[in-house]
C-alpha cells in the first residue's frame, strides 16, 4: 500500500471523526465516533499485515513520533491507553518541573493517529474541567479540576480498553483472531525497534496520584463517558509539539 493510499485511509479517520464532532452528538454517537476510527485503522493494518506477508509491497516505516508536554499524571492515563488502541507502545521521559515527552513506538499511521487523538482528548478534557472547576469552586485549577481529569482519563481508559477487548475477544475467531495475532506482532515489532534503534531499557514506575474529590471524580466520569474522540489530525499544536524520528 503506497503512501497516498496511507494517507486517504488517514483522510478517512480524520473525517469520520470530525463528522460525529457535534454538540448535538449522543454519547452512543460519540462512542461509535472511536469504534469506527479504531475499525478502519485495524483493517488498515490488517490489509497492511497481509500485503507485507505476500511480498507485494514493503513493510510500513515504524517510527518514534514525540509530543513534548506540559504533564499532569492523568495525562499520562490517557496517552497510554489511546496509544495501545492503535498498535503502538508509549513510554515517557520526565523532563524538568512538569515537562515531559511522550514518546510513541509503532507504524507511521498508527503514531500519527494516536498521537493526534491524544493531544484532542487531553486538550478536551482540560478545557471541560476548568469550566466546570471554575463553575463549581470559582477557581479553574485546584482540587476539583485535578479530580475531574483524574475521573475523564480512567474513564477513557476504560473506553480503551473496551473497544480493544470487543474487537479481539479471548475466544476470537476469524478476523478477530487475526486482529488478536497483530496487536501481539505489532507489541513484539515495538519493543523490538526500542531495542535496536534507540538503545534504551524501559522501566516501570508507578505514578504518584493524589486523593480526588468524589464528586468531581464523577463529574469528570461521566464527562470522559460522552467526550467526543474525534481525531482532529494536525490540529492540536497547542497541546503539544509534536516531532516523528
């Protein structure tokens, strides 16, 4: 498949996406929005998996896309889980006060895509919890806007790891045992790359979460439950800066 048919499938997403991007939307509309975008970037890299197997066209570029942020740990929730949808793996290097970058492993279609809808999502979280921060408490950060992303980011995740669940069920067959096989090959392809083209040994660590608000957790919940994750592909530069190696 050559670089213009990666970039239509591209264009695809990025319309489907933007096409449920509605206020008016209902949160099963907004839900569908990222089923369908994770349904046509799999059978991508399905179609992908199998060209490359019969020899008929060179294997996809797997790259290292960077976004360089300005980190809260709830967003670190949201970059992870979004990033293993789409076929990729995400780790993070810590940089000075709240500065860090996320660092994306995997296919060019798949980083591009992954990094996009993660820079939406936390640009759309934060918007919606200083409103309502601002809203509830008179103040636009604090406690209540730290509980509220805390409550939307595990909510996402969630939603994540739902759709990844449904589309490879543990007693898969057919495409749903092939979609099964890539997202391992693709896991193994990943660590493989870290390993012989950046030189580095990952570890994990666990991140330091403080106490949330109840009701703001909740607010945050439902929020994360209906937010809109429609993957407005270059258009989030303000979140993050973003760079592919």
């Amino acid at each position: 498949m050559s670089n213009t048919e990666r970039d239509k499938i591209l264009l695809r997403v990025k319309k489907m996406m933007t096409l449920a991007n509605d206020a008016a939307a209902t949160e099963g509309e907004r839900d569908n929005a990222l089923r369908m975008a994770h349904a046509t970037l799999a059978k991508y890299n399905l179609s992908m998996a199998e060209a490359e197997a019969a020899g008929t066209i060179k294997e996809e570029q797997r790259i290292k896309g960077e976004m360089e942020i300005t980190e809260h740990p709830w967003m670190r929730t949201v970059a992870m889980s979004v990033a293993k949808l789409f076929f990729c793996h995400m780790f993070r290097i810590k940089g000075r006060n709240y500065n860090a970058k996320y660092c994306f492993i995997g296919k060019i279609s798949n980083a591009e895509t992954a990094m996009s809808m993660t820079a939406y999502v936390i640009e759309s979280i934060n918007r919606e919890a200083r409103r309502k921060a601002k809203e509830m408490t008179g103040n636009p950060s604090g406690t209540y806007w730290r509980s509220f992303c805390k409550g939307a980011a595990y909510k996402i995740h969630l939603r994540c790891d739902e759709i990844r669940a449904a589309a490879t069920p543990a007693a898969a067959t057919g495409t749903s045992l092939v979609l099964a096989s890539l997202y391992q090959q693709e896991h193994k392809a990943n660590q493989l790359f870290i390993v012989n083209n950046l030189g580095i040994s990952l570890r994990t660590t666990k991140s330091r979460q403080r106490s949330a608000t109840a009701d703001a957790f909740a607010a945050g919940s439902e929020y994360g439950s209906g937010i809109s994750l429609n993957n407005q592909l270059g258009n989030n530069k303000s979140v993050a800066r973003k760079r592919l190696t």
